[in-house]
C-alpha cells in the first residue's frame, strides 16, 4: 500500500527532500543544558555535567529532565542539541534538561537495562517500533493523547496518515509524537556505473530500474573490473531495513499481513527475492559479509571499496559528503514492476512513566516546543536531515544550501510503502532476519530458512498480542 496521499502532499507544497537506522553510531554520552537566561558560561558548566548524573533544577525550577536520543541525523550531536535546548530554556527558563547519546550498537541494551532498573529517561526520541510496539506495548509509555489535539491530527494526516496511525497503539493510545520522516533507498557511485556502461540499466527521471536491469548492471560492473559490487550484510540488525527492502522489492513480496498480524516473506515472492540475492552472491555479482551491519558496509561504499550501497538517504548522504571522492546517487531499490516500495522512517518522542507528573509535565513542554513550534519545528526537522510531517511546515529546506541536495530524495518520497515496523513481535523479527540471512548465504535451502524465519517471527507476534 503506497502513502498515494503523501506524494500529492509533497507535490503541492513543493516539498523537496539521517546515520539514523542505517546502523550508523555516536558516541554515547551526557551533556545538561541548565535553564538559564544569563550567561553562556552558565550553560557550558551545566554541559559539564557528568555522565549518567540528572542536573539539579535551576533554583525555583519546576522540573529537571532526561532526554535521550538515538542518533537521527545531527540530533546525535551534542552542540547541536545544546543549542535546541537552550533554546527551549529561553521561553521555558525554570525546566533543566539533560541529554544522552545513543548508538545503534548498543542503545537498545541500554534502554532494557534502564528499564530493568527503574532508571529510564523522561523523554526519548526514535520511532514507532521501538516507542510503541515496544516499550508502549509494555506499559512503559505515557499516553500522550493531550498532545494529539485536532490541530495536530489534521496538520498531520494531511501529509500521511500512515504517521499518525503508526504513532498509536492497536487499540488507540498514541505512545509518539513525531518529528519528521523519510524514505529509505540505495545508492550507487554514478562514475563507476557510468564508466561500466550500467547508466543504461537505471531510469534517471524516476530514479528507479526493474530487478532484470539490476542484475544486467551487475554483470556490467563485473565485466568491467569492479571487484565488489555491492555488499549484502548481515552481522546485525544496523541498517537491516536495507536488506528488508532489497529482498521484498525483487519480485513485490509483501513483508507482513496488511493488518500487521502476520509475517510473510515466506510467500512464493519472498522465497524468490531471497533466492535471487544467493544465486547473484553465488555467481560472484554482489558479495555477502556474515560480519557486517550497515556501518561497515556504508564505509566501504564512502571509501570507493564497492559501488553501491543499501543503506541510503538524505542524513547518510550529508554525514559522508566529506569522505566521499565521488557522486553518491541515490534510487530505488529494483522490483519486477519497476514500481519500488520504500522502507520510511519516522522519527518523534515518547515520554517513559516514572510516576512524575511534574516532569512528564515538563517533558510535554520540550515535545510541544521542539515539534510544534513555528520557529523552532522547522529548525527541529532540518536537524534531522529527513522532512517534516506537518504539512503546515511545508518546505523547510527552501531557500537553504540543501535546496538542491533534497530534491532527489523528495523524488523518492513518493515510494514509500506500507509501515509495517509497528507489527507486534518487532525486536524478535529483527534478529531472526539477519540471522536468517546469515543462514541461506551459509547454504541452507531458502525455503526452509524463510519458513523458520517466519516460524520465529509469527510465535513472537503472537505472544506480544496475547498479552
């Protein structure tokens, strides 16, 4: 099911298009920026603040608060964040905010074991699969209903309603509200393509090729020198979304039921896609790395290593602009149909219940001012590096140096297909996949590994809606 309503959205508002879930990392760390409305001295000792230590409120203060943040574009760096928190202060100067990186290594582990202790944050920014099929499926969550008034819903649903029904529980509870999104796609390094004669294979106005052009542009790279076309990796679930899109576009498979009940890239199409990346890996066309997540094989494809990479968008183009020598171009992953369905993201807070109500309070002050905020929303989204999923904000990047830059990714934006990341049983699914992966490229019949997969994937759903 494509978000039909969003390409119009975009369309109209002229639109044009993060390391985020493409397996990227920042170092995981604690800076506080204290309310103050005095100096910047004062802040910058707040800053100082040392790791895993909550900042005292301001004195008269009505709340101190933690935000942690996966690392969604330049929300992974600290000055950045500083400088949005202190901009919050300025309106809001009695609410100290504390901030942690995550990575996508080992942010997970990390908010498990908060958990287990009783020492989560108040805020936390990432998506609908981790903040409401996961840890607001598990009652860790704040209803954060009152941030959803009509306004909001309406602002929303005009770009994609899609964002609005993954941001809530199957029974209604909004556990996130969101930012921004994406779509997720590829990329291929254009000279090395244009030197082998594989420009042919790709249709530049829509940015987009047919799985028989892939595999001919494949077998170009190779009768042409390149060593390593491209990499499939699976030593992880870093940037598993790449690989999730390759395999399901190949020949359309669907990845879940329409209703999110049931996993099914064991379906005819399914065992068929995955077929086709073992039988592409055996023919010596793309190469398979067992011990790889999305990190490693994007700095392979930074370096000018491999041609192409599986794990792309607006965020990872601009955090290797500087290492890269030359052009990244970015399209579809390939399909039968020549009618690509793209993975998406979204991005946005949800508030854990640690029995509060004075920082959840506050927490709904930062959320409200970060996503809502006329002036400051938009600067929110840019941060990003992904779009903006009010339609009020319409262009952020107009008039900007990334003008130009977003406008192929804007394209892309038209392909996104159904979000099926909020399917109960998520984290299982995640590692059964690349474990799954691993297993077929080790030699077992595709058939059965899919079945298994599937098997896995199915009981954890199951379970978690049992519950």
């Amino acid at each position: 099911m494509k978000m039909k309503k969003l390409v119009s959205v975009l369309v109209c508002a002229g639109m044009v298009t993060g390391m985020t879930a493409c397996g990227g990392s920042s170092d995981s760390g604690t800076t506080t920026t204290a309310a103050s409305d005095t100096t910047a001295a004062a802040a910058s000792e707040e800053t100082e603040a040392a790791a895993g230590e909550e900042a005292p409120a301001a004195e008269g203060g009505a709340a101190a608060i933690t935000l942690w943040t996966y690392p969604i574009g330049s929300w992974g760096d600290a000055e950045v964040v500083n400088s949005i928190v202190t901009n919050f202060n300025a309106a809001n100067p009695d609410i100290t905010v504390s901030v942690e990186y995550l990575d996508y290594t080992s942010g997970d582990d990390q908010v498990t074991a908060a958990i287990e202790a009783g020492t989560t944050p108040d805020i936390i920014m990432e998506g609908p699969e981790r903040l409401v099929s996961n840890w607001g499926a598990a009652g860790k969550m704040v209803d954060l209903q009152d941030l959803w008034d009509d306004e909001a819903v309406a602002d929303i649903s005009a770009v994609s309603e899609a964002v609005v029904n993954a941001c809530k529980s199957p029974d209604g509870v909004f556990y996130e509200y969101p930012l921004c999104m994406n779509a997720h796609c590829m990329a291929i390094n254009y000279e090395v393509f244009e030197q082998a004669g594989a420009l042919q294979y790709i249709d530049q106005d829509t940015r987009t090729w047919t799985t028989e052009d892939f595999g001919k542009a494949l077998q170009a790279l190779k009768d042409n020198g390149v060593a390593t076309t491209g990499v499939v990796y699976c030593g992880g679930q870093g940037g598993d979304q790449g690989t999730r899109a390759l395999a399901k576009n190949l020949y359309s498979a669907a990845f879940t039921s329409e209703d999110h009940t049931e996993w099914t890239m064991n379906s005819e199409a399914g065992v068929k896609g995955l077929q086709q990346l073992v039988d592409w890996c055996n023919d010596g066309l793309l190469s398979y790395d067992a011990g790889a997540v999305a990190s490693d094989e994007l700095q392979l494809f930074a370096n000018g290593t491999i041609a192409m990479t599986f794990c792309w968008n607006a965020s990872n183009e601009a955090n290797y602009a500087s290492q890269v020598a030359f052009t990244p171009y970015a399209v579809a992953f390939p399909s039968d149909d020549k009618e690509p369905e793209l993975d998406g993201g979204i991005y946005g807070f949800g508030i854990f219940d640690n029995g509060d109500e004075a920082k959840i309070a506050a927490a709904k002050k930062f959320i409200e001012f970060v996503c809502d905020d006329p002036t400051q929303g938009p600067e929110s989204v840019k941060q990003s590096g992904f779009f903006p999923v009010r339609e009020s904000f319409g262009n952020v990047y107009e008039g900007t140096d990334d003008e130009a830059r977003m406008t192929a990714f804007a394209s892309l934006m038209g392909y996104l297909g159904d979000y099926y990341n909020v399917t109960p049983g998520w984290t299982e699914q995640r590692t059964a996949w690349w474990n799954m992966l691993q297993s077929i490229f080790g030699g077992t019949d595709v058939t059965e590994a899919a079945n298994s997969y599937a098997e896995t994937c199915n009981a954890a759903t199951q379970a978690a809606m049992a519950q």
